[in-house]
C-alpha cells in the first residue's frame, strides 16, 4: 500500500516515513499541497497524510483540489488550536484527523481503518455489514449483534449515513444538511437528540459506544467499538 505524507516541517516528515515504511508501507513525501498535487501523478497513493497549515497550498485547499479527480482516503494533522480549519477539511472532504502531539500507534491505527474502508466500498449498495451491524437499506431492516432493532425514518438515516462511513468523523454541518437538509445547519440540538435516541436503541449498557463524540467537530461510528484502534 502506497501513502503520500504532505508537510512543511521536515523532522515530522521523516519521522512519519520511516515509521510507516518500518510497517511495509510504501511512502513518497511532499512539502505542501502544490508539490502533493504533482507527486499525485505519478505515484499512485492509497491514502494521504497531511497537515493543516503548510505555505502555497494548505491541507484544506489540497483537499479541495483531491476531491476533485479522486476519493482517496485523507488524514489530516492538525494541533487543537485548529479546529475551524479542521472542520473545514472534514466538510470538504476529509476522512479523518490526527492532533497534534499524536502517538504512531494511533495514526497507525487510523490508516488502517480508512484503508479498510476504503477496500470495502465495493460490496452492494442495498445491503451493508460492518461489525455488529447489518443493514438492508431496501427493507429498512437493522440488525445489531443479530437482532433486529426499529429505529424511525431519521435515526434510520443517521445510523446508515454514519455506517456507510464507518470510521470516518462525519462533522455536524455534514450530518445535518444530509439528514435534514440547508434548512437544518443551524439547528444542532436537533441532532444531539437525534444521537442520544439511536445510542439508547443500539449500545450495550456499560460498554464503549458504537458513536464516538469528536469535541467541537462531529461524531464518528465505530462498528466494532472493543477493538476500535487496537487491531491491525
């Protein structure tokens, strides 16, 4: 598997290219977003790493010019005094972010999850299984860990949209203009409730829960939430 890694500060570059390729990775390096655009046509990535804040092209607009031509997997790197530019990346089309300090693990963990998802988008559009849910979108049937759960019309269409994406943080602009249109942008409460009724119907009591909260961002599903991170 082939990674481009974009960003400014050389230290960190190598640092990430040599952890990665000490896991078989492949990994071609880029300085900002101008170089990553030119490095793109003639190595063919499976998944870019990029910083936020970097000179000619910054990670939000390289994600920009990316989802233009291509849906590869993107993991941001920001610091936590990045947020506006982070959510901004994730509404254009992000997959995930890492913050800075990050551990190698973590970012390990996280790039096999997009590779994962990404190699699993080919299975048919009218029936997904990930984890402990299957879901036949025709039917509007869901099963969790084997049984069958009814949820109304827009928690069906909260649990699908995050599974479809499973993951991925979904920012609260994306899950609200999906679910209830412009109109609903501005109306975060409506999805908090909406969160908090389809975590009652889905979790397992003490146990992690299936929707991850990212503070300030949005929320992500993990389908299989003990081994989130932690398997390879």
């Amino acid at each position: 598997m082939k990674i481009l890694v974009v960003d400014d500060e050389r230290q960190i570059a190598r640092v990430l290219r040599t952890s990665l390729e000490s896991y078989g990775y492949e990994v071609a390096v880029a300085e900002n977003g101008v170089e990553a655009l030119q490095k793109l046509k003639t190595f063919s990535a499976d998944l870019i790493i990029t910083d936020l804040s970097m000179p000619e092209m910054d990670g939000v607009e390289l994600t920009q010019q990316v989802r233009k031509f291509s849906e590869l997997p993107i993991i941001v790197l920001s610091v936590r005094e990045q947020d506006a530019s982070k959510v901004l990346a994730l509404d254009n089309g992000a997959d995930d972010y890492v913050t800075k300090p990050f551990s190698m693990p973590e970012l390990l963990a996280r790039v096999r999850v997009q590779l994962r998802r990404r190699s699993s988008q080919e299975q048919p559009a009218m029936s997904i299984s990930d984890g402990d849910f299957s879901i036949d979108v025709e039917a509007h049937r869901v099963l969790v860990r084997g049984e069958e759960i009814h949820l109304t019309p827009k928690e069906f269409d909260l649990l699908l949209l995050l599974l479809r994406n499973a993951g991925r943080v979904m920012t609260h602009r994306t899950l609200l203009r999906t679910i209830w249109g412009h109109s609903g942008e501005g109306q975060p409460e409506y999805l908090r409730v909406l969160v908090a009724q389809l975590r009652k119907k889905i979790d397992l009591g003490e146990a992690p829960s299936y929707i991850r909260s990212e503070p300030w961002v949005g929320y992500r599903l993990e389908p299989d939430p003990l081994t989130a991170f932690t398997t390879s």
